[in-house]
C-alpha cells in the first residue's frame, strides 16, 4: 500500500465531513428541500466574499466564471487592461481575444508582482480601457497581486471596472470585496471551498451590474443577469451542481466555526513554514518579493528538472505536489497551502522533500527543512 | 420520518455503489490515477452513445453542451431549423438568438412529435438552412420524437446537420449515433447515466467536426476543438468535474452489467406499466401517440390543478414527482422512469398516485392501477 497524500493547489483535499455530506441521496433542484439549502449556501458565500452582493453559483469551473466575467461586463469596442504575469493572466488575455474584445497586456515578469503604478499608467494612456483584469493570486507563479491597489485606482475611474480572478485565493486569505471595491470578484470551489472541482462562484459590484445593461457580447449559459434573477428566488436558471452545493454548505460551516481570522492565520502560517523549511534546504524561492499564501513556488536545484521531483515525490512517496508550466516547466516545483491543510500537510510535504532531493543525490541535511518548519508550526493552530 | 422518494425524470436516483465512489477522496485531475480513470469514462461513453466519435467530457449541465453544439457548428449568416413543441425545443431557439443565428421554428403542438414530412418540407423551402435542431425526449412534454427519421433528411443533404438533445434520453432507449447518422449527440450526467448533475457529454460526426472548421461564433470554455485536442491526452482543457468522472466510471460498469438491451427493455417495460396503470386509474396520457420511455405525461383530472396532486404527494408521502411547466402548468403531471429506476419505484409512483387523488376527492378505486401495473411487471426484469 502506497498511501496517497494529494497536496496540490487544486483541487485540494476534502474533508471527510464534506464527502459525506455530498454522498446523501440527491435532492430535486426545484424542490423546496434544495431550496433551504441553496439559500443557506448562497448566505455563507456572501460571508465569505465579504459582499451584500448576491453570490452566483455556476455549474462549471472557474475558466466558466472568467468567461462570465468578460461577456456580461465588456462590449464591442472596449478594451481590457490585463495582467499577464502567469498562466492565468494569459487565461484573461485569450477569453478576451475570443470574444473580440482588444487587449492591452501589462506584461509582468513572471515570479513576480504588478507593480500598481505601471496599472495607473496604462489607464492613464489610454481612455479607451474599460476594465482591469488580474489575479489575486496567480497560482501557476506563486505570486500574490495587489488587487486592493487596482481597486483604489479603478474606484475613482468612472469607465473603469476592476476584475479579480480570486480561485486560488478567495477564502485563504482577507480579500474583503465590498471594503476593498472589487468589481468582479470570482472563486471556485476545488480550492480554499475544500470541495470537488465542478462549481464556479461570482459576484459583482452595483457598479459591474450596471455595465450588465450595455454589454453586448453573445451569452447564455453564462447569462449572469438571468441567473441573478432565478437565484435570487432559490433556485438557479439552469440545473446546477446539486450535491457540491450540498458540500458548500458543509464545508461553509467548517469555515464559519474556525473563523475566517483564523482561517487567514492558518494560511499564512502554513504559508511562513513552507517558505522557512524550503529555504533551510537551501532551495531559493521563485517569488521572494509576494509569496503566495496558497501555493509556495521554489526554484530546482540548479541542474535538476523539477519534473524529477514531482516524479520521485509521486511514484516512491505518494506524495502529490504539482511542478512548474509553460514558461518555468522543469524549473520550478510548488508547494500548496491551501484549504484543507493543516500543521502535518506541510510536515508531510517538507519530510517527503528531504527524503526526495537526497534520493536525487541533492546534497541537503535530512531535518533541517523540518526543524524550520516545525519552529513556526509549534505555535498551534491559530486561535483569535 | 418521512422517508423520502425521488422519483424525478432528473435528478435521477444515484446508486449507492456510485455514491460510494464518489464519496473516495479527490483524484488530481492532471495526474496518472485520473488519466486512467478519464480514459475508462471516455470509452464506455462511446459505447453509450454507440459512436467511434470521441465523447467529450464537459464540466456543466446540459445547456451547456446545447450551447456548446451551437457556436462549434454554425457560423454567422446561418440558419437553424428548431423543432419546438416543448420547453427544451423552445431552448435551442433561445440559444440561438443569443448568438445571432436567425431561426426557422418548425412549432410542434405540445404534447405531440413533429412529423418528418414538415422538417423535409421546411428544409425544402429554405436552402440557408443548415441544421436541424430537436430533443430525442422532450422531456417537458413527455414526447419522443422521431430523431432517426430527421437524421435521414439531412444525411442526404451536404450543408445540413441534425442535432439532438438526448439528455433526457440517451442510455434509455436505443439511439445509436453513427448507425442513425446522428451529427451531434448530447447527454447529461443526471439523467439514465445516473449521477448527480454538474457533468455534460456532446460528440460529433466527421460531417459536424469539419463545420468546427469554419464556425466563427465566440467561444472559449464551451470551445470543442480544444476539449478534443486535451481529451484525446487523457484530460480536459479545464479543470473538470472530477468525482462525477469517477462516478461515471462506475454507473457505465453497472450499465454494461446489465446490457445495453436490456437497460433499453427495461425503460420500455416500466414506462409500459406507467401508463397502463394511470389509464386503469382513468387519467389520459398527455401524449397518446408519441410517449417517452423516460417520463409519463399525464392530464390531471378534470378541473384539479396538477400542482395539488405534486404536493399532496411530496408533502404527505415524501414522493417527488413533477408537474407541467410553462403552457402545461398545473394541468398535467409526469411521472418518471428514466436511470436508476426498477419494479417498486413504478409501484411507489402509481400507490402513492392512487391515494393522493382520493385525498384531493378524486373518485377513483384504489388498487386498479395498481393491478395494471403488475400485470406488466410480473414479467420481471429483461433479461436479452
């Protein structure tokens, strides 16, 4: 027996409690019984996005929420401002290219953050730009983005929306939609939501809404103005995922006891041990400057493929943590943090580390990533 | 306690064994346990839908695959021919307006099948026609339209597809897609495939792939070129709904356990005893002439609003069934036997239906549709 332990970015491990939740008998979407329960969902995901804003909840992934996104806030002749600084802000740039809307890419190096003031002066060059896509987290570089620094600058620009692909992100740590102003605000639920891949959710400012009046781009699965509408009485316009929206309330209350303070803390101790442990072995990180407090993304061995690693982690440990894409494929590995992880996940992913690089013949000290964990990590679990 | 019976054409009943195996804990879906498990869902669709065609897995319910069938295969200056006689039909006609593409409505009476003789004369006066869009089962009608025979108009005509939703159809009765010459085919994962919602499946014929060629109408998530590309490696191109694959995997094993003759036997069997046992109860079936093997559509009796009968049944004895919608609404009801449906959900249906018209003071004599039904049912479960 291989154990398996699946440390990933997504999807993340669900809890025991959700998985028995979504294993009841399925329950009629029409019906009064699902009822009860969309609406308890639909409450605990305005808590979570910290929004008076209705919380659409979209039966596909997280990609379905951009596209949302995009045609219902955007039409013919404008033009989108996005952050490209991963394999997800080039996500934005190719919806909107299929669409027709014209892009201006704000080109960031990847492992490495946007710098807000180069966000200003590109709206400040060109009046024809309309919204500002990005990341708060971008998971594919470990880099955490300054959305609340977008959002100040898109809050005083009339014409201008601010949209927040939040996936990795939303629920790890504070991303306070109607305090910080973000327009658009999206998550998934194979995430910081600890449940299966399949549901997408969204929610828009009164100020996004009121661009849902003009666009004009073709939609309408992804209608978002429909599915308010059904929503708001209980029940969505088309057949949803019923038995994830089962496990959203679970795992919603789950999140609800810790307290979503304490859920923060958590991420980012979890986050602070990652960073410590890797760099005692003597590895560099790949986003020194804004690490993610989801996903930890570390530089190889110099000489290694980090594919090697993964490998080695996978078929000798069962140890499941994802390498680097595209552009830093084989050269990056990276380290999740996010959802339902605790203290002994990242011991785990730490100790299988050790024993993976000195399998490889990397020359590291067997312990010392484990020491520099465990010394952040013996503080407990954070209680606020 | 009320114990609870969900006897709707979809949600469907989920097995326990699929239950279960939807229950295990998440699988990464770019990893080799998943590729594994994507490959077998992928082969037992093409044995489902009787095809050599990839079937495409998609993340979202079966609008999605309806609009997805849409904006892969037509381009901006067609026409589509939508037979409409139903809430289903009424949706293709939608979705095609929403994408610009002006539409032919071929309008059916509700309750009735279109008569092939229409489709050929409207394609033969309007030669911009250039698909043919209709439900295998509409399911808000109870009808089951003659698919095969519009298949046979278009295959002789080189600029025209047929396309057809089978969602509430497909693995119920036999439609075999490339004997038939189906182009498009589509299914969703709620209904005889006997999983929660949140999954679609579409395949195309050659004749259908070659207008993905030159179809110029927006799209990014619903984009079939680019799911058959990832598809063809053992993934999707987005994140996927994973536990339902895993399900998928294991409601295809039972299916072909039992055989795909008998699985057909068996809808036609309890959809036999359906209406013999609510003629016995001298109600009129909704549609006499072409009635689905998946749901029973009944008339009320005369001057009972249906939407009583629903709710005396669900909210006395913990039955759902379901009523009519739009046109029909609180005059008739529907009866389902669609997936994961044997011998004693019929009996549940027709004694819960005998004592909730007497409840609502309909004079009927309990027992007779009883009777009616076991007749038929006595003869057990097919076995080919």
């Amino acid at each position: 027996m291989l154990k398996q332990y699946l440390l990933t970015p997504g999807p993340t491990p669900v809890p025991e409690r959700v998985m028995l939740a979504m294993a009841r008998p399925i329950v009629h979407h029409r019906m009064p019984a699902f009822t009860a329960i969309f609406n308890e969902a639909a409450e605990g995901l305005k808590w979570i996005f910290q929004t008076k804003q209705p919380v659409l909840q979209l039966a596909g992934s997280g990609t379905l929420a951009m596209e949302a996104a995009i045609v219902n806030t955007m039409k013919r002749g404008d033009k989108a401002l996005c952050v490209v600084g991963g394999k997800f802000g080039e996500r934005w740039r190719n919806i909107c290219k299929a669409y027709g809307i014209e892009t201006v890419n704000l080109d960031v190096e990847w492992g490495h953050a946007v710098d807000p003031q180069a966000v200003k002066a590109a709206l400040d060059a060109d009046d024809k730009i309309t919204a500002v896509f990005s990341q708060a987290n971008e998971s594919s570089t470990g880099v955490r983005h300054p959305v609340e620094e977008i959002a100040k600058l898109t809050a005083t620009r009339e014409r201008v929306i601010n949209v927040v692909d939040a996936v990795s992100a939303l629920g790890a740590f504070d991303l306070p939609m109607d305090k910080a102003g973000f327009d658009v605000l999206i998550t998934g639920s194979q995430k910081a939501l600890m449940l299966p891949p399949g549901q997408a959710y969204i929610a828009l400012s009164d100020k996004a809404w009121a661009r849902t009046e003009s666009s004009d781009l073709p939609k309408f699965y992804a209608d978002l103005k429909r599915e308010k509408k059904a929503q708001s009485g209980g029940e969505t316009a088309y057949t949803p995922a019923v038995t994830l929206t089962i496990g959203l309330v679970e795992s919603l209350r789950m999140l609800k006891e810790e307290g979503l303070e304490n859920v923060f803390a958590r991420h980012d101790q979890l986050a602070r041990a990652t960073r410590a442990a890797v760099e005692a072995l003597g590895c560099k990180l790949y986003a020194p400057t804004a690490p993610s407090p989801t996903v930890t993304s570390v530089w190889g061995p110099t000489g290694l493929d980090t594919g090697k690693i993964v490998k080695q982690l996978r078929d000798k440990y069962g140890v499941s943590i994802t390498g680097g894409q595209d552009a830093v494929k084989g050269k990056i590995f990276r380290v999740a943090h996010l959802g339902y992880f605790g203290v002994f996940d990242i011991l785990t992913s730490v100790t299988a580390l050790e024993m993976a690089l000195t399998d490889l013949g990397v020359q590291i000290q067997r312990g010392v990533g484990t020491a520099a964990a465990e010394a952040i990590l013996a503080a407990g679990p954070p209680q606020k």
